[in-house]
C-alpha cells in the first residue's frame, strides 16, 4: 500500500511494534503484537492503543483519532516487517468485537488488489477458511506472505 504512515519503533525480532497516532485527539501510543500460537508458525496479530499503566495493548478503546487510513498503512508495513523476518509464517487477526472485524474486512476490501500482489489472504466463515472474497462477512482473516 503506497499511503502515508508512521514511524515503527520494534526490538530485533519485529514482534512488537510501537508508533504514536496523531490526529484530531492529540498523540496516541498504539502497539502492533505478534504472538506465536499453539499451531507451528502461526502467529495472532494484536493491535490497540497502549495501555500507559501496564504497557499492554488496550483493544477496547476507540480512539477516533481521524487517521485510519495512516494507522491502517501502518500495521500492513509491521506485517510486511513481521512476515519478512519469520518466513513461512501465517498471520491471524479478529477484532476485539464483530464491529472492529468488519472494519478490518472493510481495509482489506479497499486495498485487496494491492494485498494480493504480495499476499494470499483468507476468511473465516462459520464452516470453514476460504480464499477472501468481497462481500463475505468473515470472523477471521489469515495471511501469509507469498514467494516472490
């Protein structure tokens, strides 16, 4: 994706990354995570604001910040970062709530052309995973960076 985005701050071995959102409600430190699962190299995709107490990702709030489209930019580039270093490796991502994933299907719809160039990408639907496809409201997405 060829849009503005924000500066990454991550650790050698590109599992979380941190970048200040700021917009119309001032900066906002947001984290991007990459958790290994049960399942040989397959890794859950984390993201949220930064939880200043704990240092946690907070994936409940809703910051409405105005940039959706820089922040969106910006977790695709950890992707890109995170895929490149862990090769082989699939990505899962959900959100927090049935709202949040249809955003995140809504993203993935606009720049689907540009995704597929470097990515295969899958939905989730009640029966089983399926090569994405518009319109299909998925609980879950996959994605794995493809051999180039």
């Amino acid at each position: 994706m060829n849009l503005d985005r924000y500066e990454l701050k991550s650790g050698e071995k590109l599992e979380v990354f941190e970048f200040v959102s700021i917009g119309s409600k001032g900066s906002i430190i947001k984290l991007v995570q990459y958790t290994p699962t049960n399942y040989k190299d397959l890794y859950n995709l984390g993201f949220g604001d930064k939880n200043i107490d704990t240092g946690d990702i907070d994936d409940t709030i809703i910051s409405n910040n105005g940039d959706s489209e820089k922040v969106l930019a910006t977790v695709v580039a950890t992707l890109y970062a995170f895929t490149e270093k862990h090769e082989g490796c699939m990505v899962y991502a959900t959100g927090s709530t049935k709202s949040r994933t249809r955003l995140y299907r809504m993203g993935i719809t606009k720049y689907l052309d540009e995704i597929k160039q470097d990515f295969d990408i899958y939905g989730e639907n009640p029966t089983e995973w399926e090569e994405f496809r518009i319109g299909v409201g998925y609980s879950a997405f996959l994605v794995k960076l493809k051999n180039i």
